[in-house]
C-alpha cells in the first residue's frame, strides 16, 4: 500500500501520464491539466536553457558511464522505408533505454555533500530504471514513485537496480504530490523526467554521438526522426543537431490521441491530450509538453509526427524479423512513423532514433504473431 504524503489528486484531471511526465498549459490552451500545473508551474520559470556547449560536457561528463550504441545500416530497412536509413540502437544502452544519458547527467552533477540523502523521481518505467542505476553508480540512495499498471518488468528492473519503489494509483493519486513528501522528509533532490536542463543536455548526447558516427562513416543525415513525450530527448536533439549541421531538422513523433507536441508545434503554443484514451506506448505518453522543452522545440525542430499503436504492432515485429531488435512500442514510434510513410525519405539520409526496448513480454508475443 503506498503511504500517505497527502497524495490524494482531487479534482484533478485524470489523465494518463507515462515514463516522459506531464506539464502545465499554456494559459493560451484550450486544455489545462491541474495535475501538471502542480507539477512544474513552480520549476519552470526559473530554469535556463540548455546550449550545445551544454550538451558536449554533458558528453564528456558520462562518457566513463555509458555504452555508444550502434549506428545500424540495414539494407532491409532501406528497401521498407524507400530511401538510406541510419538506426541508432539506444536499446542497447545500460537500462535499456536513452533515459540513462539525462539521469547521468543530472547526478553526477548532484553536490557530495548531498548525495548521501538520494533522489527521488517518478516515471513509469525507462526514467525509473535510468535514476535507480545511476543512483546505485554513484554510491546514492533512491526512491522511484511508479504507477501500478506500469509495465511489470519495468518495476522488476528497477528495483533490482537498487531502488525503493513506491507504487501509486495514476488516475485517483498526484505522483508529484507523493514524490514531493518523499523528498521533503529525506531532504533527498528530485529529478524530473525532462523538465531539467541538464536531462535535456544529457539526452542530446545520443543525437550527438549518433551524427558524429555518420560523419566518421562518410554520411551526411538530412533529417532525424525521434520519438517524443515530454520532449526532452526531442529538445536535446534538436540541439545538438543545430551545434552539429544547423540544417539538419528533427521531426518528433507522438502516438495519435497522445500527440500534445506535435499539435502545440501546429498550433504555436502547449495544448494539453483530451483525457480518456489508452496507448501501449507507455514511455512517450504524457499530458502536455513541457514548458521548457517546448520553448527549445518550437524554433527548431520540423513538422510533428503521428502514429498508432497498431502500426507499433507492426514495426516491432519488422525489427525482431529483419534488424533482430527488440524495441518497446514508445521507442518504436519514430522507426514505425518511417515505416508508415509519414516523411518523404526519397535521396534522403534519414537518422531513426529507437530509444527503448523494455517491453512487456505480452506485448512482444502479441507484435511478433500478428
């Protein structure tokens, strides 16, 4: 049973948040998520962007920690998708997933004097496992805040890396409000899913590495593609693809019905998800973007992306079959967006992000059978 830190949402909209978070709206938007208000409404105003020169310390920062994943070139792929492809394999980072890079990131920059009281974060899976590694990397305690519906092999995981897990109810409990009394009483440092400059830092060095790869390969990438919730790793990459080649377009890509960034970029400004719908994309299924992450995206990145779950279905079976990855259906959503036609990739060089592959087991048996 989780303990009571005055956890209860109230009024709040329930709506379904996932490994990325959610945010509060625009006073311009249509929709306003009170748990999102609550959320970061008194973080945001005082943070400072990120720059690229932010992203290549982040780099050298956790360099002595991380895998570089590798750039795949699959001619299969290529044939599916109708020009070249580079795949960046960030499945096979430590803890499955990019998360990794921003929680690094973020810790290693946590004074000593601190450390012995640990972090505390809240994620519904891929940022859970990244704090709890690193956490237990650098000596640190951790308390992870998980809905009870997450993923079953994301909550095994992320206590064998060594966290205290506290489970909470998504739809009737405020995850934030719970953390925030965990914090409090352990004067432990809480950190977000994205809406922290130096996660956003940390997760441009994927897009980062993955450029630098192509380059020491003789290719040049036109666009990139990858997946987004909260926007975090979409922010990172925009910058360090604008520090690389500032021609270079990165184009987020939202499951339907959990496409808040892609109609905030549309619309101009942060528009909350109508609350009621369900996706299997867990780790890229938020509220509404980020406040801090959306001012970085909207005068970089190009046009938002949309896909479905079934076409996740589809393209996680493509890449057990051809590409022998496994990939969760959130980490997909940018290789199932290339798959599905959503971009022109004709004489193009095009960088496909998959950025996770802790999936459910069920959800894989039933990709791989259809």
């Amino acid at each position: 049973m989780t303990p009571d830190y005055g956890l209860a949402r109230g009024a709040a909209p329930n709506r379904q948040t996932g490994d990325s978070g959610d945010n509060t709206a625009s006073k311009h938007s249509p929709l306003v998520s009170t748990r999102a208000s609550r959320e970061h409404s008194s973080m945001t105003t005082s943070l400072i962007a990120p720059t690229f020169a932010d992203v290549q310390a982040a780099r050298a920062r956790i360099a002595p920690h991380i895998a570089v994943t590798p750039l795949i070139h699959s001619p299969a792929l290529d044939a599916a998708a109708g020009g070249r492809v580079l795949l960046k394999a960030e499945v096979l980072q430590h803890t499955g997933s990019f998360k990794l890079r921003g929680a690094l990131n973020r810790l290693l920059q946590i004074d000593e004097e601190a450390r012995p009281r640990g972090v505390v974060a809240y994620s519904s899976g891929n940022h859970a496992q990244a704090v709890a590694y690193s956490a237990t990397l650098l000596g640190m305690p951790s308390v992870i805040v998980m809905p009870k519906d997450a993923p079953a092999i994301k909550v095994e995981r992320t206590r064998a890396f060594g966290a205290d897990v506290v489970l909470y109810d998504r739809y009737t409990e405020d995850r934030v409000a719970i953390g925030g009394a965990i914090a409090r009483e352990r004067g432990a440092v809480v950190v977000p899913p994205f809406e922290d400059p130096h996660i956003i830092a940390g997760q441009g060095t994927l897009v980062l590495e993955a450029l630098e790869q192509a380059s020491q390969r003789g290719e040049t990438v036109d666009q990139i593609l990858v997946p987004c919730g909260g926007g975090g790793l979409t922010a990172g990459s925009a910058l360090a693809a604008e520090g690389v080649a500032p021609g270079i377009k990165v184009h987020p890509v939202e499951p339907v019905n959990f496409d808040d960034m892609v109609r905030s970029l549309e619309l101009g400004y942060r528009v909350a998800n109508e609350p009621g719908h369900r996706s299997i994309c867990d780790a890229i299924v938020t509220d509404i973007p980020g406040e801090l992450t959306f001012s970085i995206n909207q005068p970089r990145v190009g046009r938002g992306l949309r896909m479905t779950d079934d076409q996740a279905l589809k393209a996680i079976a493509f890449a057990v079959r051809e590409l022998k990855l496994v990939i969760e259906p959130g980490g997909a959503a940018a290789l199932t967006a290339l798959l599905n036609g959503q971009i022109e990739t004709a004489g193009k060089t095009t960088l496909v992000v998959v950025s996770g592959g802790n999936i459910d087991p069920a959800i894989l048996a039933r990709a791989v059978s259809a």
